[in-house]
C-alpha cells in the first residue's frame, strides 16, 4: 500500500523517509484492536435499557407475585398498576427477549403490557424517551415534512397514493395521510398493517383468526 500511494501513507519527515516508511502504517491498526476488542456496547437499536438487572432488594420470586396480582387486577388502581409494571420491568424483558412466548400467551401473563398505559411505562424505561410527549412533538413536524416530500419530490406514486395525498392538501388529517402515504409508497398491503375497529369496539370484537402473529396496528 505505502509503494503505491507513498504520498499518502509513507512515513516522511522534510522529504526524508523515517525508519522503513511504513512503521506509522504498521502499528495503526495494531493499536485499535484492544479499543475494538474492550469496547462493550451501550446502546440497542435506540434501548437504553434493553437487559436491566433486578433492582437491589428484588428477586425473582417477588417479580412473580408482582405479576400474577397484576394479572388479578381489572383495572381498580391505576397508579398502583403502574407502580408494578415499572418494578416488574426486568421480567418484562426477560420474556420478551427469551421469545419462548407466543403473543396471546404473553399478554395473559402481563394484560396490562398492550394497554396505552403499559406501553408508555414500558417505552419509557425501555428507550428514556416518553412516547406521548416525543410521539405529540413529532407528528406536528415529520409527518407534515412527509407530505411535502410526497408533494413536490420526484417519486413514482400509485393512484392509491394520489388520492391519499390530495385528500390530505385538501384538509384532511396529516397524520393518517402521512401513515397512508408511506405504506402506499412502499407498496405494503393495509390489511396486514393494520385492522381497523369501531372507535366503541374492545378487545372480545375483533376477529383475531386474521391477525398477523406480529404486532398489528388498531385504528379507529
């Protein structure tokens, strides 16, 4: 490498080569390694918290009971349910990344881990970001950005996509014709994105034989 590109890598000092003009080279690499080698990761994909050890005074035992009497509550105390989804975050983890769990099965264990509450407690100790906040300042600037992308960027757009997008210039809602507009965009089918449900439905009235095995956006 130094006797092909000797401007770029040989050692010289006043047009005179030190040593065998290629020692600087040599040990670069040699004295990353153990940086390389020692550097532990620190974040996930965004997580700040993605493996959290048991709290000092915690036990395995304790996170059990703190789960089955979730399990037993009907939503009676909203403060106390979200004291122990908070406590019982480790246990969260451990069985969402142990993925021996299929979904229905791991939200009969944690009911409360797919409800509005339970997932801003689990995203905020999961990623430090508070979901409705974050999510709130957001939509009052991307999605509006993403329209604008659509509107005047040269991108090939199916009917679908058109339509969507005049209907939002001309009044609609920003935030669902920005949604619409990306899964148009990318040729994604909406019926597997999502399931749409009456703004009075609950959860016994939606046909989940249809439902994917993944997570399914429900809108209204």
């Amino acid at each position: 490498m130094v006797l092909c590109y000797p401007k770029s890598f040989r050692d010289e000092i006043e047009g005179q080569i030190v040593g065998a003009g290629y020692d600087s080279l040599k040990r670069l690499p040699e004295s990353c390694r153990p940086d390389n080698v020692k550097r532990v990761c620190k974040d996930a994909y965004g997580c700040i918290n993605s493996e959290p050890e048991l709290p000092p005074g915690e036990t395995k035992q304790l996170q059990k009971q703190k789960q089955e009497e979730l399990v037993k509550f009907k939503d009676k105390d909203a403060k106390k349910i979200e004291r122990l989804m908070v406590e019982t975050f480790p246990s969260q983890r451990r069985n969402i990344l142990s993925g021996l769990k299929e979904t229905e099965e791991f939200l009969k264990e944690w009911p409360f881990h797919c409800q509005e509450a339970g997932m801003r407690l689990h995203f905020k100790e999961l990623t430090g970001v508070q979901l409705d906040v974050s999510f709130g300042e957001s939509t009052a600037t991307k999605f509006r950005r993403i329209l604008r992308y659509f509107q005047f960027g040269k991108t090939e757009s199916s009917s679908e996509a058109r339509t969507i997008l005049s209907q939002a210039l001309a009044g609609g809602e920003e935030t669902s014709a920005a949604v619409l507009m990306l899964v148009a965009h990318f040729k994604e089918q909406q019926d597997k994105m999502f399931i749409n449900v009456d703004d009075t439905a609950i959860g016994v009235d939606v046909d989940t034989t249809k439902l994917n095995k993944t997570w399914t956006m429900a809108g209204v």
